[in-house]
C-alpha cells in the first residue's frame, strides 16, 4: 500500500496482473549544470530549444513503453509531457514514491529498481502482483498491490478513531511482531508471571547452602535480587508482597516452577494454564544485562566529580595597602 495517486485523471486505476517498472530516475528533461549559458540569435535556434526537450522527454518514455508496461514506479518526478505520452500508450505512472515504498513494491512484485531509463530490460519488470488499484480512504487517495505471488513484503493497515489510539496500536503490533520474531529465531518460552525468576532465586538459594564462607554470599544476593520481579508485580497490584511471595517461593521449592503472580489479582496463578509465555532470547538479554550492568559497577573504585571548585575570594586591602601621602583619620 502506497499514500499516492495516479499523476493524471485518465490513467487506469485498477489493473490486473499488471506489469510494473521500478525506477529512481526523474521523466523530465536534463537539466543543463549549473550557471550555463545559451545563446540564441534566431527565433528557431528557440524552438530547437523546445524540441530538444521534448525528444529527450520522448525517447524515456519509449524506453518505457517498448517493455510494455502497465504500471510506473518514480521516485522522482514526472513531467507533464511524459505524462502525455504514458497516457497514450495507455500505461499508469505513480510519483514521488518513497524509498522504503518502492523498496518493499521490488520485494512484492519481484520487480528492480533502476537507476537510468537506458538500462531497462526484460528481467527488471515485475510480474508477480495480481491486482493494481487506487482507492479513496478519507480524503486521501491510496494505491493497493494485492493478490501478489510470493511476496517478501507486505502491508498492515491500521485503523482507529484518533492518532493517538493509532500509535497506541502501531506500539502494540511492533511488540508483537518482535516477539514472534525472537519466537521464530529462538524457539523456547519460558513461563511469565516472574515464574521464571523465582525459580531461579530458589535454584541459587539451594546452591548456596551447598558452598560454605563467604563465597556463598555472591549466590544469596543474586538470589534476592531475582525476586524483585515477583515482588514488583505483587506491590503494583496492591497485594502483600511479603505473604505472596513466601507462598510462590514454597509453591518453587516443591517443583512447581511454572507458578508466578496474576498481574490483575496479586496471587499465585500456574503460567501454563493461563497461556503466559516469555521468549527465551528476551529473558536471557535481560539477565546478562543486569549482570553486566552490576559488573561494570563494581569495577568504580571512586567517583571525579567534574565541578571545578569556586576560587577563594581575595583578602580585602588594608590601611597600609593606600598609596603614600593618603591617611585615613
């Protein structure tokens, strides 16, 4: 789906199966450099002027139309004489297309994008859309590649009554699909809820009693530190944490690791009968970036404050400071 419409009101509108070219190349004439000049001594050496362009402008859309194609992607612009000769060969052009658009039209379509009309060739039209058409959503005008064959890119409209349920909705749907990708990539879930950083406070609480000294301490703290989760759900629900969590930590300690807090009621709830899941990718990400983020503390021996210190004010002058020939009475 593009925000763009057809640059003239004779062109089709809707297209099947329709044969597109991609370019990045404005259909206007050439410009000449910049501060050039042209000297004209004759009322035709004018009219060659004009002519020029108009055969230059004519020999891109031959270009064009020699490949037989049904629809034109720029993204620059389209002059109005080219426009003229496109509508006559009975071929669609579209303007002004964003990169990223004709990017993902190239994915969809299997269509290349070119730079200069004079290297088009067979293989760069795209023949894997089914069905080309402009529709008017609102006031604006929108264009629509659909039923395409094999299509590496795609387009999710959203629609709501404000911009800010839109955003709302565009935050929530970019969430969904980044955990679908780490789904695809890492396929592993791991129960929500803080089950999982219950179940491994009490791993880690079970290891110490194993180890004797002070090197126990490491594994207690990082114990603790792991039912923050748990404990944060609890107050964020209003609930005790204290007796909350003691009830979770015994559900854990009996094998049932799959138990975590219910994030409406503040109690103890199975995550698996719920349908509470967490990819694997995120929770081990954020494990190692807290444990980083505490490593990298730890290794400040001091801090240097940058504040320069004010400078001391100077002695006031004395008596004795004065000139000569001056007294104070």
């Amino acid at each position: 789906m593009v925000n763009k419409d057809v640059t003239h009101p004779n062109m089709r509108r809707r297209i099947e199966n329709p044969r597109i070219i991609l370019l990045d190349c404005p259909l206007e004439y050439k410009k000449g450099e910049s501060q050039t000049n042209a000297e004209v001594t004759d009322e035709k050496h004018w009219a060659r002027l004009l002519e020029i362009e108009e055969e230059q402008v004519k020999q891109l859309c031959d270009s064009i139309i020699a490949l037989k194609p049904d629809l034109v992607f720029t993204e620059k612009g389209v002059s109005d004489l080219a426009q003229h000769y496109l509508m006559k060969a009975n071929v669609t052009a579209i303007r002004r297309v964003r990169k990223t658009d004709n990017n993902r039209i190239a994915r969809a379509t299997g269509a290349t994008i070119v730079n200069q009309v004079d290297d088009l060739k067979e293989s760069d039209v795209g023949t894997g859309c089914g069905l080309f058409e402009v529709q008017k959503i609102g006031d604006e005008y929108f264009t629509f590649l659909t039923k395409c064959k094999d299509p590496k890119a795609c387009t999710i409209m959203l629609r709501g009554p404000s911009k800010d349920i839109l955003n709302e909705i565009e935050r929530n749907l970019q969430d969904a699909m980044a955990v679908a990708r780490n789904v695809v990539f890492e396929p592993k879930l791991c129960p929500g809820g803080g089950a999982t950083e219950m179940a491994i406070s009490v791993g880690l609480a079970k290891n110490s009693q194993n180890i004797s000294g002070i090197e126990q301490w490491p594994y207690k703290a990082l114990a603790d530190s792991f039912e923050v989760i748990p404990r944060t759900l609890i107050q964020n629900c209003g609930g005790n944490a204290i007796k909350v969590l003691t009830q979770l930590r015994a559900k854990h300690a009996q094998g049932q690791h799959t138990w975590g807090i219910d994030g409406t009621k503040g109690v103890i709830v199975d995550m698996k009968e719920y349908g509470i899941w967490d990819p694997y990718a995120v929770k081990a990400q954020t494990i190692k970036t807290a444990i980083e983020s505490s490593c990298m503390l730890l290794r400040v021996d001091d801090v240097v404050s940058g504040m320069s210190k004010k400078t001391e004010q100077e002695p006031p002058k004395h008596a004795a400071d004065e000139p000569e020939g001056m007294q104070l009475e």
